[in-house]
C-alpha cells in the first residue's frame, strides 16, 4: 500500500512539474519591459521555446513596456495548446524602414489562444505617410495584428491603440473566436480597420468595443460563416462586407450573421460595397443583419455596387459580384442624412429582405429611400417608406 501510495504522490509531483515547465516568462529569455531597450529578439526568442515545447504551454509577458519591432511568433507548434498570455503593453517601433506589410504575425498555429494586454501601434507618426485614401496604387503600412492560417484561435480581453493600418486582419483563418476586445483609433485616423476578415472560415466576434477612423468590422473576400454579436461601433465607418470584385479570382462570402450592434457617430451602419469593372465573378450571399441600433448615423443601411473611393472611376461595366439573400431585421434609430436607406445595385440584386426597419432623420423633414436594381420584399414596419 506504501509503495502504491508513493508511486501516486510521484505521478503527481512529475506532473505538477511538468504543468510549471510549462509556463514561461519573456523575461528569463532577456526581455526588459522597460519601454526603452528593444525587446524584439528575446520575445522571438521565447516564441520559439514555447513553440518546441510538448503539451499545454503558457508564455507570460508580464507587466511592462515592452519596445518592438516586426515579430513572426509561427508555428507549426509542438505544444497541444498555446497561450500567449499578455499581461503588459507592446509598444510598435516607429521607423516604417524596418517593416513590411505587419508587425506583429501569429501564423500557422493550431490552438493558439492570445489573451489580454495592450498592443500599442503608434500609429500617429505613421498617418501622414498613408496615401491609400487617395491613390489607388499606394503603399500599405504594417497592421498591428495579423492571424494568418491558423486554426482553433481565441482572441480575448486585448486592447489595440493607434495602429499604424489595421488593428487586427484574419487571413485563412478557421475558427476564431474573438471576444472582450478595445480597440481604439481617433476618427482622423485613415484605414484603421478595427478587425478586417479575408479568405476565413468560422469567425466569430462578439462583446467587443470597437472606435476607429474607418470600418469597425471589414469583410473581406473569401469568407464563409462570420457571426457578429453584441459589437459597439463608433467612431468609424461602420460595418462593411466588402470592397468586393476588385481583383481576379476573389472567393464568394456567404453566411454572414450580425446581430445586437449598435452604431453612434459613424459615416455608414451596415454597409455591402461592390467595385464595378470586376475581373472575375463572384457572389455576396446568404446574410442577415438583425436587431441593430443607429445612434445618429449618416448612412444607417447601404448596398453599393458603384463602390470607388477615388475622384476618378470608370464606370463601363457593372460589379460582377451577385448580391442574393440578403435580410435587413429590426434596424432603428436615426439618421443624418436624409437618405437612410440605400439599395444600389448593379446587376439586380436577388432575395433582398428589410423587416421592420424604422429610421428617423435627425433633421427637417422625414427620411427616405434610393434603390436601383434592387426589388426587395418588405414586411412590417418600414420607415424610411420603401422604394416605389
């Protein structure tokens, strides 16, 4: 019974050990968290340890300043489950020589989980350098945050500041869960995308705070089965699907669930953008945008299939993206614009919905509706009055 006893109290030692092996500081790799020395090579450093490491592996950024440049943190990982556990601020570099198009890359991990702390991209000093606002052919400056295949990813409880470009871009991403986020840009602030989604399947975001100088949430091409819910958005341009069709070969985005948002201050609410001139074909299918709240939004609903940023567009041909299934549910509030209803589609739009949707305009007169191309059913209450 002694000897059963002891091989017991042995297993659990050896394994407590192991669960503490498991856990590593940035700090034991030479990360100084003061805000002055650059920490990139010891965080790089301590990535790597943690990557090669067997089981459930926790790497700990405590509390600090932490002063970086471009990381890679890529797997393929040995590790079943790794936690990047971030406890303190990381601070960007502000010298766009030593970037590429990001600065910091999560990549190719299967059950990566990143969770707390702030990832401040000093973006301020980058702003005057963005020409994308104007030019088409310009010069993309480094997101703060990019997934990038990987897959069974939780986001949670981060905070993301002035960011050079996009606070956080998902690419070929499978199942994600972002949750608990703050992320916040001043409304001057150009293409601070909160959270932009391309070539991605089963995203999901929610309880999320979201104040930003261009959309809030960007739905890129290629994505299948996006669920947004309980996401505050403002300042900003709203939540978008799209631009879509400005390049060859673009996926299809279908599935698309936004539920229990609310807008306060921004340019757009919910917003589907298609390019004219398209390439190639694809399709916008499938979407559902419910129980929204519009706290003095300029343009509340909006299908665009002229989309173009730039003074000046040629319009010869219509978007090749086919806009079908679409439902507007319970959308309220009111707008600053007189036109708080804007369908405007290329090739006809198919299976357009917009049930009770009662929007006020925030000026003299009442609020209204454009359509082109766009035969919609409409079902209970409808202000703006629908489209003859």
């Amino acid at each position: 019974m002694e000897a059963r006893l002891a091989l017991v109290v042995f297993a659990l030692l050896a394994s407590a050990s192991v669960a503490a092996a498991n856990v590593m500081n940035v700090k034991n790799y030479g990360a100084k968290g003061n805000g002055v020395v650059d920490d990139t090579k010891p965080l790089m450093s301590a990535w790597k340890a943690a990557c090669a490491a067997a089981g459930a592996v926790t790497l700990v950024v405590p509390t600090g300043t932490y002063y970086i440049g471009p990381v890679q943190f890529h797997g393929p990982c040995k590790a079943s489950t790794l936690t990047f556990q971030l406890q303190g601020t990381l601070k960007a570099a502000t010298d766009l020589k030593r970037f590429g198009n990001d600065w910091i890359e999560f990549g190719w991990v299967n059950g990566l989980t990143v969770a707390g702390g702030v990832i401040d991209g000093q973006g301020a000093a980058s702003w005057p350098f963005n020409k994308c606002p104007v030019r088409k052919d310009c010069k993309v400056l480094p997101t703060s945050v990019l997934f990038v295949n990987n897959q069974n990813t939780v986001v949670k409880d981060l905070t993301s500041v002035n960011p050079k470009f996009f606070h956080i871009a998902l690419l070929g991403t499978k199942n994600i869960r972002m949750s608990g986020l703050k992320i916040s840009a001043p409304s001057t602030s150009p293409n601070t995308d909160g959270i932009h989604i391309e070539r991605s399947a089963g995203v999901s975001i929610t309880d999320t705070h979201i104040a930003t100088g261009d959309d809030c949430i960007s739905i890129g091409q290629g994505n299948d089965n996006v669920e947004v819910a309980r996401v505050q958005c403002g300042p900003g341009h709203g939540m978008s699907v799209g631009s879509l069709g400005r390049y060859a070969g673009e996926g299809d985005v279908t599935r698309v669930h936004v539920r229990d948002m609310t807008f306060t201050g921004t340019m757009n609410g919910v917003r589907i953008k298609t390019w004219e001139n398209s390439p190639s074909k694809s399709n916008a299918a499938h979407m559902v945008f419910e129980n929204l709240v519009m706290n003095d939004v300029q343009n509340p609903v909006i299908i665009d299939q002229k989309y173009c940023p730039y003074y000046n567009c040629e319009h010869k041909y219509v978007s090749g993206v086919t806009i079908k299934d679409i439902t507007f549910k319970n959308i309220k509030g009111t707008a600053t614009t007189p036109v708080a209803v804007m369908l405007r589609c290329g090739v006809p739009c198919q299976g357009l919905v917009l049930q009770d949707v009662n929007l006020k305009y925030k000026g003299q007169g009442t609020a209204s509706a454009k359509c082109e191309n766009a035969k919609a059913k409409y079902v209970g209450v409808q202000l703006p009055k629908p489209c003859p």
